[in-house]
C-alpha cells in the first residue's frame, strides 16, 4: 500500500524483517494450508525457518484438534513439528482452565468436541461429557433440568451437536453465583473454499452469553492468553517476534496487543482493501488491525531462506 | 418515585388518565398472567375497561401461541377477548412476511414452532417444516447441506428444536443474495418463578446474526410493527392510547417509540429501581425506557373502574 504503515515484504526488507526476529508464530488455515490443501511452499518456509535457528510456533482459534492432531496432520504435510510447538485452543482453553481457574480435579460443563475433552482429560479437568444432548418427550421443565453438582464452569468451543437444550443447561448452571463462563474463541464463520462458510464458535458464544447476560472470558486470538501461555513456557522476546496470519481480526490483532511484528499473508480471509480501510478509518481500535508487512503467500519469505 | 417522571397511578390522577384515552394494550406475561396463574383481578381490569367502553388488545412478544390459542388460554381465566384484540409474534411475524416482505404463496425457512407454521400457513406462506433438524452420521459437509431453492426468506422465533444444522442452515440460506431475514423478537430469556429463567429467541437470533453478519428485521417489541399493523387495522389515535407493560426494555420502550402513554406493572420482570436507574443515567436512549405511571398490580386500576 503506497503512502501506507504497511509494507510488501521482500527483497532487502524481507531479509532485515527476518534478521530482527527469533521467533515466527503462524496461524494455520489460510496461512500455512487451506483446508486439507497445504499452501505450496509452506513446508519449505517452515522447515528452514527452523533450520536457520528459528523458533516456530502456532497458534489457532480452531477448537476441534488436539496438539497430537495438529503435529499429525502437519506432518503428513511435510512439516518438522513438535507438539509443543501448537497451541490450538483446545489446548490452550485446558491450561486455562488448570492454571487461572485453578479447576485440576474439578469438573466443568463442556458445549465442545472430542478433541477438547481430549485436553481437558490431559490436563486434569472432568467434564459432563461432549455429543448430543437432545430433547426427549414434549413436556420438558427446562428451568429444571438435572444438573451436575460438581460444575465448576460452563465451556464454550465448536459443537456440531449445540441445541437448545445445551443452551439451556449452560444458562441454568451460569445462573450459579459460583460459575465461571470460557469460550475457546469468537470466529463467527470457518470461511471454506469458493467464498463458502459454516457457523463459527462465536455463534454459539454469543448465544450462550445473550442468555446468561453475562461475557466470557475467551483464550482464542486475539485474547492475549494465547501468547503469553507460549511466551512464559519458552521465554519468547516479544520485540523479536512476528505473527504471520491471514485475519486482521484475530491474528494481527493479537499480534498488535502483545507488542509484536505483524505479517498478513493474502491466502485467506483478509484482503489488502481490509487493511486500508482499517488504517483510513481514523479509529485506534481499528488501526490495530493493520499488519506492519503483507505477502501474497508465506512462500514469499523462501528467497531469503535459501540455503 | 419521588421528584421523578414517573408517577404511581391512583386517586384523580388514575381517573384523569383512564379519562385520557380511549384504547389500552396489555403484555400479557408479568402482567395479566404469570405463566398459568392470572393476576389476581386482571380479568375484571379487562372486562372493566371493555364495559366502560375503551378498546383493549393484548401485545406480547411470546411466539408459541396463534391468535386462537391466546383467546382460548384468555377465556379460560375469565377475560372477554376477541382474537382480532391479540397480537402475538406468531402472528405479527406473518403479516410482516405476508404484507412488508410481499412473500404470499412464498417460502421460508422457519427456526421456529407449531404456533409459527399455523399462523403462517393462516397467511398463506409455506415454510419447509419446524421440528428437530439434527445430524445424521458423522462426516457432514455442513457448507454443502440440501436447500430449498424456493426459500426466500429466514425466520426466526423461539424453537426448542434449535441445533446447529438449523443455525447452519439459516447461514447457508442468507449467504445467498436474495434472502430476506426476519426474527419475532430479542428477548435475552424467558423469565419465570422464582427467579429462574430459559434462553429467549434473542439468543438464537443472534446465533444466526453473528454467522449471517448482518442483523434481521423484528416484528416484536420494541420494533413499532406491532403497533403500527393494530393502530392500522383499528384507527388508533395514539394520543389517546396507553402501553401497560413489566418490561422496560419491550413494553414501555414500544410505547415511547409510538409517542404513546405508558404503565409500567411490578407483577413481572422490571422494577422502580430499574426505571430510575434508566432516569438518573443521563442517556437519551435509556430515558425512553421510563415510564409515566407505575402501579403495583393492574388490579390498582380497579378502583376508577367500579360500576
């Protein structure tokens, strides 16, 4: 963008961007693959990141794998990754869990997936168990469905079996003066390929808290709980550290609340006109959202990987 | 409340007020009925009023009940009503469709319940069937779902049958250009005894608001369609019309916006600490939710009413 704080990244730029930091956090769809679709050239770019003595994290709002599905499917794709390297919400919504709401040996009520009461088993959290939780007979007492004793907290993340009746027994056990109330993030689609959507996290959040009148606590971008969770466990500067995402939203925001260099590449959601109107807009808030370096592609960084 | 806007109606003031207008519109739960138990004297507060000659018809932004059940529910518990004196959302929702969307031999896709596809099937507008919509096996390609090719609008009212194939539905449908998008109401929760309470069709719209990005057209209060299609049908001169209601944020924010006089009743959900908090803030938007009169009970209206 001419005129513009924000810069196309290459040629001698690329190499003193690249020299001035340590650590490279990716986000995952549209930024490293779409879909089940690598991008072309992303396994090289992360594989010699790696091999030029950079650490490499990522970082996904996607609630619905495990660490031990990311690092799998990320090396199917031909990429050098340890689990400890992702930190999906998932996970991160489990050490939250464990480490700021102290719940390790409690037990929460969970609007979620396998994959999150996965983590939640790992980190030593009970819950009320994921799947369906249908309407049985037609005379329901909702305000007086059975509920758990022992709920701690009410978990938001993807649900493909979210209902009424689960709405409604996270409103009855909000209604609790001791609940607490986390969500992993608050996307409002998974944008798919050829301009497709499905309903996103953020829905089924935001149905949740319109019931309870009450605002989670949330651990997805841009929620800074993320970053600091990696930063603490691998003492990451965060002046020598770039956030390469395809969402204004959610990953350069993030990256502009912990003080981070900010990459936008143009395979996913956001556009350069996105980003304009942002930086046009006059509004603080907004000006966040605009990257410090854009690429068309993450394999634009591989000429300065070069061996 | 002393020194306020808002006056408790008795005595002169009470008869000046009755003398004052010529039509009176009733919410119905919190202040003629609580659930299944009438308000002590509300039949005779009506039956009163007929007898002396006001108009009176009943506004509630409940979506379960038709016209007829209303009126069959209201003789019930004594009171003399007519089915043209009720509008329900059920109802206003369909005349909305019908007479402002134009979609008469049309189709929609209902989130919604038995007394909706009634009252649209009253106004000759298909719908593509209420009832559980749930997951069949466990691969689904969610962005990829059969529709209708014939819907030509989302509507959205209370469904207990609410579930992530439906608000990924409604997605799916709005996605496409030309989809109107229309919701009965925003009521955050269903209030009932003993402070408990069950998630109201405001949070399953706003489900499908934050997937659709955008926000649908409502009928019910404090929309002024309501009161606009009775004021239509009837010739109401809304100088001489009073709103009794026990919500501030429904009831009496639909009178002001319709330049009516209001009462606010302390059988339901809001109280006088909350109409003054709405005073002393200082905003133009809360003033509106003040009230002129308060009274404890309708039955307070009685005393101006004896034969």
């Amino acid at each position: 963008m001419s005129g513009s704080k924000c810069s196309k990244l290459g040629g001698i730029l690329l190499k003193q961007v690249l020299d001035s930091v340590d650590t490279v956090l990716f986000d995952c769809d549209g930024v490293i693959w779409r879909g089940d679709q690598v991008i072309s050239g992303a396994a090289d770019v992360i594989n010699r990141l790696k091999e030029a003595g950079k650490r490499v994290f990522f970082v996904t709002n996607n609630s619905t794998k495990t660490r031990t599905m990311y690092a799998e499917k990320m090396a199917k794709m031909g990429f050098k990754v340890a689990e400890e390297e992702v930190f999906g919400t998932a996970y991160c919504c489990a050490i939250y869990l464990k480490n700021v709401c102290q719940l390790q040996g409690k037990k929460v009520y969970l609007i979620g997936n396998p994959a999150m009461a996965q983590e939640l088993a790992a980190a030593g959290i009970q819950q009320t168990g994921e799947g369906p939780d249908l309407i049985c007979g037609q005379q329901i007492d909702w305000a007086n469905v059975p509920l758990d004793p022992d709920v701690k907290a009410v978990v938001v993340g993807f649900d493909q079996h979210f209902s009424y009746m689960k709405l409604n027994r996270a409103l009855q056990y909000l209604i609790r003066q001791d609940c607490m109330f986390v969500g992993t993030n608050r996307d409002s689609r998974l944008p798919l390929e050829g301009g497709k959507a499905v309903p996103g996290t953020g829905c089924l959040l935001q149905a949740v808290e319109t019931a309870a009148q009450q605002k989670a606590q949330t651990v997805g971008k841009p929620s800074k709980f993320m970053f600091e969770s990696l930063a603490l466990q691998f003492g990451v500067d965060r002046e020598r550290c770039l956030m390469v995402g395809d969402r204004l939203d959610t990953d350069i925001l993030l990256g502009s609340n912990c003080g981070l260099k900010t990459l936008l590449t143009l395979t996913g959601v956001s556009t350069l006109a996105d980003a304009e109107a942002h930086e046009k807009s006059g509004c603080t808030e907004r000006q966040k959202m605009v990257p410090d370096y854009y690429v068309d592609s993450i394999a634009d960084l591989l000429p300065a990987l070069q061996a």
